[in-house]
C-alpha cells in the first residue's frame, strides 16, 4: 500500500495522518479478541494504571501474539512508513495503549523522540508512531490530542515525569505546550475502530483521561530507521526492542480475516 503525493502533504504539514477504514471490523475483532489473555498472562510487559490496577499499556506484543505478530509486519502499516522513510527500519516498540472505561488515566502531553533520545539514545527524530484503533475512538473515550504543526519545531525542552502515571515519561511544560496551543490549535484523532494513524517522533500530543463507559483501545507500532537505531540499551527490550533487522512486509491477508 502506498500513500498519495497529498496524503505525504498533510503528513509534512500536520505532522500527523489519519487512515480511515485502514483494517475492516472482522480484522479488528480478530485481534481485539485477544487481548484478554494477553493482559491477564503476567508478562512484564502489562503496566497497569496508578490508581485502578487495569492495563494500561500492553508491550512487546508481537514477540508474545501471533496475531499481533503479524499486525506489526502488516503491508498496509509497514509499506506507508517504508515509503515515507525510505529507508530500511527496525521494530522499536510495539504496544497496545488501552484506556479502560471510567478508569483509563493521561497521557501527559509529550512528543515521543524525548523519551527515545533520552532514554535509548536514538541520535534523530525520524521514528513513525504507527496506531489501529481497536475500539471507535471518540471525543469522550481519550482520544489522542495532537497539536498540528509542532513537529515542525523540533526537540522541545523536556524533563522525566515519574510521579503524574505508573508509565514514566518525558514531558512538556505547560508553557510551551499553550504557546503552541495558542499558534497552532488542538486536534484530537478520532475514528471508527479499524482507522489508521501515523504521525512524527517530535509531534507533540497527549491524552485525557477516559471517564466515558467506553474502553479505548489503540495498537501502536514505532518503526525507526536502521541507521538511527538506539546506542543505549538501558531500557527492557519490550521498551526498545534491540533486534535492529529491516523489518518485511508480509501479506495484506496475514491475518488470516477479511
Ligand atoms: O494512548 C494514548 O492515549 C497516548 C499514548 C502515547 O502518547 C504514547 O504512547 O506515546
């Protein structure tokens, strides 16, 4: 699958892109169906919320999955990012972020090459955050909030957050989030289950919390180039995976639904 000269536009422009009807409804409820046992099989992968135990964040789950293995090697995720990197590039971190009904907490507002810099000492902003929704995403279940254009800005001061959730994380302060809030408005990415979303290391974006009764859940894989892999390993690989191979496409129909 390839993307239009005017969907790699939007993309440079917003830094962000959203695909709608990327995976049909059978395709999601394949995977989704999963998720139970994954989350319940103690792996030390599943974080779970600060104050209501349920998952947070599921990670490392296509070594764990055969089903989430072969999402992450998808054509219709892995052939856009190849397109727009144009370059080979490794799997560096795959997860399921879930935002449970009435209890999913924030994500503070950061922009994901911080942490990466910070933590796995990756030398440039040229990872893609690659999302499926698993759930129809709506203004009430905690949508991701994108502020369209920041990536543009580049790396912007940040420190190491490990009090706000159980998830540590490189954070922006709120004056420069507002200052760019201010120049630039707020989106926020919702969808139909199956939409896809791809957007820039250095777009800065969070998430509210999900008082609604509606989980939330998104599978997101990084995918960053070869030759700007991680030079420190300090972090659990299901954090930063540290098999640095070119990652290959498989079939449209690896998942074995239509
Ligand atoms: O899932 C979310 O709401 C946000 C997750 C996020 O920002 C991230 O994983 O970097």
């Amino acid at each position: 699958m390839r993307l239009s000269e005017e969907q790699i536009g939007a993309l440079n422009r917003q830094g962000f892109l959203v695909l709608p009807d990327l995976f049909s409804g059978a395709e999601v409820d394949a995977l989704r169906s999963r998720l139970p046992a994954l989350f319940a099989d103690g792996h030390e992968g599943n974080i779970v919320e600060r104050e209501s135990g349920e998952v947070r964040t599921s990670m490392g789950l296509h070594l764990r999955d055969e089903g989430f293995s072969a999402l992450t090697r998808h054509p219709r995720l892995v052939e856009p990012a190849l397109q727009i990197l144009g370059e080979p590039a490794y799997i560096q971190q795959v997860k399921v972020n879930v935002k449970a009904a009435f209890s999913g907490e924030v994500w503070q507002w950061h922009y994901d090459f911080a942490t990466h810099h910070e933590e796995d000492g990756v030398l440039r902003p040229l990872a893609l955050n690659l999302h499926v929704f698993l759930d129809d995403v709506s203004e009430f279940n905690g949508p991701l909030w994108f502020i369209p254009g920041s990536h543009a800005v580049g790396a912007h001061g940040a420190h190491l957050d490990t009090a706000t959730t159980s998830y540590p994380l490189w954070v922006v302060d709120p004056p420069t989030v507002k200052a760019l809030a201010e120049k630039n408005g707020m989106v926020s990415a919702t969808g139909a289950r199956g939409t896809g979303l791809i957007f820039f290391d250095t777009l800065l974006h969070g998430s509210p919390p999900n008082m609604s009764p509606w989980d939330r859940a998104i599978f997101s894989l990084i995918l960053n180039p070869v030759s700007n892999a991680a030079t420190l390993c300090g972090r659990p690989d299901y954090k930063h995976h540290q098999d640095f191979s070119p990652v290959v496409p498989l079939d449209d129909n690896c998942l074995g639904v239509m």
